[in-house]
C-alpha cells in the first residue's frame, strides 16, 4: 500500500520513490498539554523539488485522510550513488534527498489573536464557539454548554486563541487536537466520542428557557440509546506487548476550586481514603467559572478522575497491513477522544481486556509497511463509564458486585459479581 501525499492538492509521484512518511495526532497521556499534529517526509530519489514552504500537505492511507497541514521545514541533500543518473559535473552520481517538517493547524491558533473588545459571560460552548469563530480557523465544537464563563475585559491586541482555549480545558476539564481533515477539535472530556449532549435535567439551570439552549431536542438532549463505538483490536495484530504505565504523579486527593469574577471564592472535594493510602495531595485550581454548582462539579471531577492512580497503555503498535478491511477502516477513523479495546493481553496485566481512550498515535509509512501506535488513557479520565442501555437485560441486583462502584464499571462486566 502507498499512500497518497498531496501538495496544494496535487498529488505526488511516489512511483520509485523511496520514501518514509510519519505522523503524529495528539499527545502521549492525559496529563499532557495539547500539542498539534506533526508530520515528517524523507524522499529519495525525485527529480525535482516537490515542496515549499507553507505548502499545504495532505496525507491520505486506504482513502482516509490522515494529516492536513502546513510546510515549515525542508532539508534538501544530494546522496552519492554510483549506480544512479548522472546529475552532476562529468561522471559525479547523484540522487537527490528531500527532509521535510510539516504541522497541524492547531499550531496557528498561536498567532491569532482575539477578543480584543473582551467577552460577555457565557457558557462555556459559546465561549469556545465564539474563540474559534474569531480566530477564523477551521474547527469543530464538542465542548459542554452547561458551565457558565466569566466575562472577559477588553484587552489591547486581543488574546492569544491557543493560550485562551488552553486555559478552558484546564479550568473546565477539555482538551484540544489537530483532526486529521485540518480543522482543530476542542472537546470537553464529559463528551468526548460523542457527538451530542449527555446533559440531564439535574444539571441544566432552572433559571434557563428554551431560547437559552441552542440544540435541537431530537439531535441532542434524546440521545440515551448511543455511546461512543469501541474499536476492537485482536491481540494477533499487535506487534509487540502494550507498555503499562501507572504513577503516583496523577494522584489528587484534596481539591479546591477558585471561582467567580473576584477570584475570591472557593469549592474543595477530597477523598478520605485516598489521603489515608497515599498521602495529602493537595491541588488549587483557579478558573472563571462563574457557577458554584460548575465549581464543585469540576473540583469533585478532578477527585473521581485522580484520587486513585490509573493505567494508560502506551506503544500499542499495531501491523495496520494485516487487518481486515472493515476492521482497518474502524482503526483509521480513531481519532483523540475515541475508544480503543485490546483483548487477550498478556498475563500478568491490570487489565485482561483493556478499553482506553485515545490521546494520541504515531504512525510510519514505508514501502510495503504501515506501523500505527496508539496511546490509550483510562477512560475514567474521561469519565467514560458504562450507561445504562449497556448492561445486559437480564442481570439481576443478586448478580452484581456488591463492593464496586459505578465510576469503576468502565465495561459491563465490571459489574458483574
């Protein structure tokens, strides 16, 4: 399989070309801050230049777009080969070789700057539409629309757009990403894999009316009977053992949250026990949510995610060439927020049959060979947990473990005694 590279919508000759394409989505754990999408070319063997810089650079494998980004680095060298063409003076052989970085346009939310007349107070799928509106970027919103925002003042020059939605995800718990069609996702982690509003009546505001809720009922609040899809991956098709990671450095077990437009008001949560097992992990956390109720919903978040420690599954490196079709399609659709399973992973393990969620991959393109790599969080992080229309019909309160608690029924079997 050779994939298709196109330049400014063009698409390249590979055809003896010897070439080595690698791309990166997202980030290696859940800790870590968004990072664009990145992608490099080593191409040997062309006839002419095939790049410049600010080209935009499309990346396509089995049809399915990949990466979309911009030219920021070329690296062109001239190799002796003694069997090649002559290209030079007299009988010098040599073929010519091509390095190129290329970035995700989530890297230009960096040099747009907005807000400059400030924002009103609003909900946090305003604020983050109103962002990325301004910024004039390509994107796409799965942001919750129930946490109420402070407003923000006037600022000459503006605010950075990446430095503005990274402190929402921070503060509100969200993440951002390069997609690989070009347009940026900002996602809240109460909704990621989903395309609508998990919301229920207890969590909208009473004070609300119809005209304060911009959805339409049948496309998101009537939406119980879907959940995220899980990608099932055979263990034959990984090709080396998942590496298990699990710290202490997650760990939080005190939290408080500041919130309010005098900064001068708090909500805390904390977990006795987990105090007791690891010691007091303390965390303040300011935010411009303007609600109390946001401020100790996104403290007790923080608590629920991080009281315990968690493992994440990095360097799942899967042979994407022997996959079934219908199985590599599923594979190549996983994007930042999807889920991911692994069965029959090798004993001993945390886990028999691991679900994570997607932070991140890298995949690599040769002649012949397509390696992707996945980094899976536990979907706890992400409050992913198993919903009602999951568990079997037939299970009775007998039948189920006593001892367990629903933010650990990640699967339906967890549930089960």
């Amino acid at each position: 399989m050779i994939p298709t590279v196109l330049v400014n919508g063009v698409a390249l000759d590979l055809d003896g070309v010897e070439y080595r394409i690698t791309v990166t989505h997202g980030r290696n754990d859940i800790t870590a801050a968004p990072a664009p999408s990145d992608a490099t070319m080593t191409l040997i063997g062309f006839l002419s230049i095939p790049v410049e810089i600010s080209d935009i650079v499309e990346v396509e494998s089995y049809g399915v777009t990949r990466f979309t980004g911009r030219v920021t680095d070329t690296i062109l060298s001239h190799d002796y080969n003694p069997n090649g063409p002559t290209l030079g003076v007299g009988d010098t052989c040599y073929v010519a070789r091509l390095d190129v970085t290329l970035i995700g346009n989530l890297s230009l939310l960096g040099l747009k700057y907005v807000g400059a007349a400030g924002y009103a107070q609003e909900l946090l799928n305003d604020r983050v539409e109103n962002i990325l509106t301004d910024a004039a970027v390509s994107y796409t919103n799965n942001s919750d629309p129930l946490m109420t925002q402070e407003a923000l003042a006037a600022l000459d020059g503006g605010y950075s757009a990446l430095d503005l939605l990274t402190a929402l995800g921070t503060q509100t718990g969200g993440t951002l990403c390069d997609l690989p069609d070009g347009a940026v996702l900002w996602e809240s982690y109460s909704r990621r894999g989903y395309g609508y509003n998990p919301a229920h009546w207890a969590d909208l505001d009473p004070t609300d009316t119809w005209p304060d809720i911009p959805y339409i009922w049948a496309d998101v609040y009537d939406r119980v009977d879907t959940a995220p899809l899980t990608v099932e991956l055979p263990h034959i098709a990984v090709a080396w053992s998942p590496v298990w990671r699990n710290t202490s450095q997650t760990i939080l077990n005190d939290v408080t949250v500041i919130y309010g437009a005098s900064q001068n008001q708090s909500q805390n949560d904390t977990d006795p026990a987990s105090i007791i097992t690891h010691g007091r992990r303390a965390f303040t956390l300011s935010t411009q949510l303007h609600e109390a109720t946001d401020a100790l919903s996104r403290a007790s978040d923080i608590i629920r995610t991080q009281s315990e420690p968690r493992y994440a599954v990095q360097s799942v490196e899967v042979l994407v060439e022997t996959l079934t079709d219908p199985l590599r399609g599923s594979l190549l659709d996983v994007i930042s927020g999807s889920k991911v399973g692994i069965n029959l992973l090798p004993q001993p393990a945390p886990i028999d049959d691991f679900v994570g969620v997607c932070e991140g991959w890298a995949e690599t393109y040769t002649p012949g060979q397509h390696r992707l790599v996945l980094s899976l969080s536990d979907p706890r992080f992400s409050y992913q947990v198993v919903r009602w229309n999951e568990i079997s019909a037939v299970l009775t309160w007998a039948g189920v473990d006593l001892t367990v608690q629903w933010y650990n029924v990640v699967t339906a079997a967890d549930l089960v005694a």
